[in-house]
C-alpha cells in the first residue's frame, strides 16, 4: 500500500471516537477467507489493544509509543484467537458490501460484551484478492439491553413472537417443538433441534426438532450419537459465540479438530451447520442445532440465533431445573429406581384409573433375604452395594415395567405392559439370578390380576405371598435369621 493511501486511511480513522482499524481481507480462490492484517488502527484502538494483549508481552512490557508499528501490518490473529465467524463477517463486509452491527457475549475470551461494527471499504487494493473493511468496537463489562435489543425489525419480531410462544401455557416440549419450527422455517433450513445435555449423567436429550417435509427422523440420527461427540462441542465452542459451517472449506477445518463428529455430518449430508450454546452461569446446559441453512442469510442468521438463544437458554434451565427436582423427589439415589413417595403416588393413580378400566396387570414384591446380616457383619457400604446389586438386576429383568424402592430392603414392581405368561418368565428368571444365599436372594411374591382392577388387593397378595417365601428361606438358612 502506498504511503498516500495509509495516509488517507490513518485520517479517516482518526475521526471515529471508538477503537477502529481497517483490515485487509483476503478472498481464496474458493471463496473461503484467507489472511486478515491490521493495515492502520486509531488511538483508541492502539490503547485498548495494548492493554489487553501487549503490555505484558513476553514477560517485557513493549514500549506504548512501539505499539502502532507492531499492530499495522500483521495478521489479526497474531494475539486474537482465529476466529471463522469473524472472519465470515469481515468477508462478507469487505467483498459482499455488508454493513454488519452486532452485540456479542465474549466474556468467555476477552471478559467484555463486545459491539462490532465493520463496515466496507471503497479503498482499492493493488492485489485483487484483497480487499478492506473497518472494523470498530465498543467493551462493555456488563451486558448493555440497549445495545443487545439493536436489531433489525425483522430479527425483533421474530424474536419477540419465540419469546411469546415460550412464555403461554402451552407444555414444555409442545412450545419448544413451535419454537424449532418456526426457526427452521425462518433460516430456510433442512432442520432445527434443541439439545439439553446432562454433564453428571453423561446423557443428552433433544427435547424439540422440526424437519423440512418430515422426510427424516433427526431423533433417531442423534440416537447413534456417542456422548463423546457432544462432549467435544463444549471444547469447540470455548472461545466462540457459536460455531458456523457453510461450505466445504468450513467442514475441512472443522474435521481436524473433531473428525468423528464431522463423519456424522458427511454420512446425513450436512453441508452447512449452526451450532450454538445454551450457556447458564458459565457452564453449558445444551445446544441449538440447525442444519443446512441459506447461507446467503448467514449474518442475519447469525444476529437471531445469538439473540434467540439468550432467551431459550432461561426456559431450558428452568426445564433442566424442575426435571433434577423432580427426578430427586422420585428416584431413590442409592439404586436408581423410583422412591417410597413415587410408589404411593403410582398406585393411587394407578387404583383410581384400574377401577374405572380394569385391565391385566402384575404385581410382586421382591424382598432381599440377609441384608441386616451383611450390614452387620461386612458394614453398611457392603450393604448397599448389595442394594445396588439388587436394583440392577431388577431394572434388567424389569426394564419395561415399574421398579420402587419400597422400604430398605424391599422392592415393588407393578407391570401393566406383561402378559400373564411373560410376568411368570421373568420371576423366574428373577429366581434363577438371584439365589446365592451369601449374597443375593431375593424372597418374592407375585400376584397377576386380569379383570378386577384392584390394585391394592393385588399388592396385598403379593405381600404375604413374598413373606411365605421368606419364611422358607430361614427355614432353609436359619443362621440367616434376623
């Protein structure tokens, strides 16, 4: 560049009162960006910059009057993380004449709410490949609403009608599912999914998806899904917003870094991608998933999904909250199985709705024979890894009907699902797993009713039957005995 043209640059620059510099971007023969550089910064920029990234350089404070000449001219990326999405923008400024304003949450990699703004630039290049934009920013500690709320009317109401579709009446999974509609609609992509994550469980859910024309079950796509490739997203999007794909060239740098997902991409056809956290006080709670969208659209794009999901991610942990609380409330913790509070609850619906419709249903009580011994004798954690024992072979036998943890020892499993024929089988079953005298055996009774709908004389039943093949046990072990 010649020193006029700098000179006329650095002039124009230094009547804009925020840090702003014009970058140089290149353009690859396959449309892709290629090197960004700092051609000339402003005052204000060069302050800032120098704070932040060079006045501990190297353990050496660089000189502040040395700064400008160690920013103009290099790349961007020279102490910025290289950024795609960024580089998308500028390209799209420089080469397409876009005029971009957004408001970003980068506290994650600088510890500001950032306001970008780049703009193009009618300034020739002597290489035809390159071509400038002005980028300029504002930093802001905390999130500014006036700011945030600075889109297009457009991008506002769509946004505000999601907002008002998760704030009805209307159930979780139903209002999710209109929300993911609409989305995939609006970004004209093939499909849309909200993905919630469980970090303790190491399980993930997709609690909404929306396809064009209905033409592919996503759900059972993400079944196939090991955890891993969604534990691998949260390392992907640690010093981004989001993560955007929207070619090849995108799909080629992304498959380095996480090839097993991007093999997933490639086998259902996936050649463009937005993938965007749901972040919750620092931490990741899930994802919004949306694929094969028009790319022409990409900034405006960009700008709904940001905004949109900073409202989604509120409905999702308070979704994520009430499903712990409840799963707390139900589930006993040592095995797994649900509690004495959900058995009662189970079987007053279950009595009412019996009655008024009998149908076909078995019921047993499962007893473990010698648990007061073992925690006597070997101490309580040998006794409840004896419950946890006794609890998975239940949830294997039993995966299809309901398992609780009645009382310390006891286990009820009530099954609506299982002949007459196939409850016996697994009693059996049940029997021949569970016969090891030191360790685990189960006393059991069970009980099939097929018209009365009496649920609780079933259970009764049951119960004595189970208590007469305790007996037998000590009859049979009595050092056993409590």
């Amino acid at each position: 560049m010649t020193s006029e043209k700098y000179k006329r640059l650095k002039e124009y620059l230094s009547l804009s009162p925020i840090p702003s510099t014009i970058m140089s971007v290149e353009k690859l023969p396959d449309g892709s960006c290629g090197e960004m550089r700092f051609v000339a910064i402003n005052e204000p920029l060069k302050k800032n910059y120098y704070e932040i990234f060079m006045s501990g350089e190297n353990d050496q404070s660089i000189p502040f009057e040395d700064a400008e000449s160690k920013i103009e001219g290099q790349l961007y990326n020279q102490h910025l993380p290289k950024e795609p999405n960024f580089e998308a923008v500028c390209l799209k400024a420089a080469w397409d004449g876009q005029f971009i304003n957004t408001y970003v949450d980068t506290t994650k990699i600088y510890g500001f709410w950032t306001q970008d703004i780049i703009n193009p630039i009618a300034e020739e290049s002597d290489d035809p490949n390159i071509r400038f934009c002005q980028f300029s920013y504002t930093l802001n500690k905390e999130m500014d609403t006036g700011k945030f709320a600075t889109v297009s009317p457009d991008i506002a109401s769509f946004v505000i009608k999601s907002c008002l579709e998760l704030r009805n009446e209307k159930e979780f999974h139903e209002s999710m599912e209109n929300v993911t509609r609409d989305l995939r609609e609006y970004t004209d992509s093939y499909a849309a999914s909200i993905v919630t994550i469980d970090k303790e469980a190491r399980t993930f859910e997709v609690v909404s998806v929306d396809v064009r024309n209905n033409d592919k079950d996503i759900k059972k796509v993400f079944s196939k899904f090991p955890y891993e490739i969604v534990e691998s997203w949260e390392a992907l999007c640690q010093n981004t917003n989001d993560i955007i794909i929207k070619d090849e060239h995108d799909i080629r740098v992304l498959e380095k870094k996480a090839p097993e997902w991007v093999r997933t991409l490639r086998e259902n056809d996936v050649e463009s991608l937005c993938l965007v956290p749901f972040v919750r006080q620092g931490d990741i709670i899930g994802y919004l998933y949306i694929t094969n969208f028009d790319v022409s659209s990409l900034v405006r794009i960009k700008e709904t999904v940001e905004l949109l999901s900073f409202f989604l991610t509120a409905e999702i942990a308070n979704y994520t909250f009430l499903q712990k609380l409840e799963y707390l409330s139900n589930v006993d913790i040592l095995t797994g199985v649900y509690n004495r509070n959900c058995m009662n609850t189970h079987v007053d619906e279950l009595s009412t709705k019996l009655k008024l419709h009998p149908v076909p249903f078995s019921v047993a009580f499962c007893d473990l024979n010698g648990l007061k011994t073992i925690n006597d004798k070997d101490g309580h954690n040998d006794g409840d890894r004896l419950l946890k024992d006794a609890a998975n072979l239940l949830k294997e036998i039993f995966e299809d009907d309901l398992i609780f943890r009645a009382g310390g020892d006891e286990f009820t499993i009530i099954s609506l699902e299982s002949s007459e024929e196939e409850f016996e089988e697994k009693i059996k079953e049940l029997r021949e797993e569970a016969c090891d005298p030191d360790w685990l055996c189960f006393a059991v009774g069970h009980y099939h009713d097929e018209s009365s709908g009496n649920l609780r004389l079933a259970l009764r039943y049951a119960d004595e039957r189970m208590y007469k093949d305790k007996d037998a046990y000590y009859e049979k072990h009595p050092e056993k005995r409590r």
